[in-house]
C-alpha cells in the first residue's frame, strides 16, 4: 500500500483509482490515435497507478466485511473474476483484429475501458454520496 493511499480511505481510494484508470486510458487513446509512443508510456504510468489503488481500495472495503475462516474463498473468488476480466477481453479483442484492425482494435477496447470506468466512477460517487 503506498503512502498516498494509506491517508484516503478505501472508497475514496477506489474513486481516485478510478479517475486514474479513466485519465490514464484517455492518455493512451490519443498516443495510439496519433502514434506517439510517449502518450502511451504516460498513459499506461497513469491508468497503472490507478487499476492498482482502485484495486486496493476494493480489496480494503471487502475484506472486513466477511470471516477469517471466509477470506481465502472470497480472494480467490476476486482473483478468479480479474483474471476472466482481463483474459476473456484479451481473447476477444484478438479476434477482432482481423475485421477491424489492429488500431481499430486498440481503440474499441479503449472507448470500452473509458465507458466502463465511467460507469464505476458514477456509482463510487453515488455510494460516497449516500455514506
């Protein structure tokens, strides 16, 4: 756990990690778009620092909640759906780079992992908004 994230707490982590994850992908996006590889070590720097701290914060807001004798299970569980997460999108987007290219690729899953933590940032806000 790095410094910064032991001062926020585990939502607020996971809502920075999230804008981290949106910015960094956003940097990435338009180094691919213009093919400047600087953006894409930035981006991938940005969206890095912040698939691990919403990681974290996730982790830190559910492992509390269950069992001693529970948090293996619940770990492996975690573990299990991140590897599919990753794995399943990686296998589809192999298979389209055929149809569509591999740029055309590259920025279809980016406007997917745009959307998708868009999608998370809304519902962190609104979860931080209720607490």
């Amino acid at each position: 756990m790095s410094l910064t994230e032991s001062r926020l707490t585990a939502r607020r982590t996971i809502f920075v990690g999230g804008a981290g994850v949106l910015l960094g992908t956003a940097v990435i996006e338009a180094g691919v778009a213009t093919g400047l590889l600087s953006l894409l070590w930035v981006g991938g720097i940005i969206g890095g620092v912040g698939f691990g701290a919403s990681f974290s914060g996730a982790v830190r807001t559910i492992a509390p909640l269950v069992q001693a004798h529970q948090r293996a299970g619940l770990f492996a569980s975690i573990y299990l759906v991140a590897y599919l997460s990753f794995g399943v999108s990686a296998i589809i987007a192999g298979l389209l780079i055929a149809p569509v290219g591999l740029q055309g690729t590259v920025l279809g899953y980016g406007v997917a992992v745009l959307v998708a933590a868009t999608v998370g940032l809304v519902a962190q806000y609104r979860v931080n908004a209720r607490n």
